[in-house]
C-alpha cells in the first residue's frame, strides 16, 4: 500500500508560497496516475489531507500545536477523533518554534496518539527544530507510536 501522508488541499491560490489551487478532485485524479514506485507502476491507495476533501480514500490530519496547552489539545483532539474522524495528528517543530526531542511538549502528545490509535506525521525540512536526526531519540523512546517523517 502506498500512503502520500502529507498533501493540503485549497480552492484558493496559497498566500504564501503562490501556489494555484489544489482541490479534492485534483487529489484523486493525481492519486489514480501510476507512478514509478521501485521500478513499477503504482498509483496512491491513501492520502493523509489538510483539510479532508471527504473523500474515501482520504481523512483529515489535526495539528497539534503544544504551545496552545497540552490539556486543551487533548481535549480538541479526542473530539476532532471521535465526532469529526479525524485520523493522525501533525507535529510541525519549526512552526511552533520547539525541538522534537522536548520531552515536556512532545512526548505528551505521543503518549495521546497511541490511546487513540493514531499515527504522528511530524513535518520536516527546516533547521534547526525539523531534522530527522531529532526525531530518532523520540521514535527510540516511544517504540509503539508509529511517527511519519513529512518530506523526506
């Protein structure tokens, strides 16, 4: 099975970066094109979406930002789980300005996934805060998360 878990969906051009819109439909069409995959053709059985285009083959991903509180983004992430079917929760370090290895901020969150059986997508690109190296002291720590690196 191959998952794109990371993909943002708009119907309006990205403010920031510049980038046409990028819809549900765009998705599943792009999803459907066989593509290279160790030398064979394969399309994307998943995709893990911000927001969800309610399709099938989708479902939504919260970020969590810890710096909001941790108590009150358990509170927000338990409903988006069990009222909205929200399906994995995002780490973005850089963003919310902390280091994956924080175990005061993180490992919180890690612990919440596995009680509510999600996968943590923790985004990547941008030093200092969102390397790879960080994150492997936390996946060694907590062996029963399953931890997605975005953009690798």
């Amino acid at each position: 099975m191959i998952v794109d878990g990371h993909v943002h969906i708009t119907d309006i051009p990205e403010p920031v970066w510049g980038w046409q819109p990028f819809t549900g439909d765009d998705l599943i069409a792009l999803m459907d094109q066989a593509m290279p995959v160790l030398g064979q053709p394969r399309v994307i059985d998943h995709a893990a979406v911000m927001p969800d285009p309610g399709a099938e083959r989708s479902g939504y991903v919260s970020t969590f930002n810890p710096r909001h509180g941790i108590e009150a983004g358990f509170e927000e992430l338990r409903r988006l789980v069990q009222d909205e079917d929200f399906r994995m929760v995002k780490l973005h370090p850089t963003m919310h300005h902390y280091w994956p290895k924080e175990k005061s901020l993180v490992y919180p969150i890690l612990e919440a996934a596995v009680s509510l059986d999600l996968p943590v997508l923790i985004h990547m690109g941008e030093p200092p805060y969102s390397i790879p190296s960080l994150v492997e002291p936390v996946a060694l720590d907590n062996p029963n998360v399953t931890i997605i690196l975005a953009h690798l």
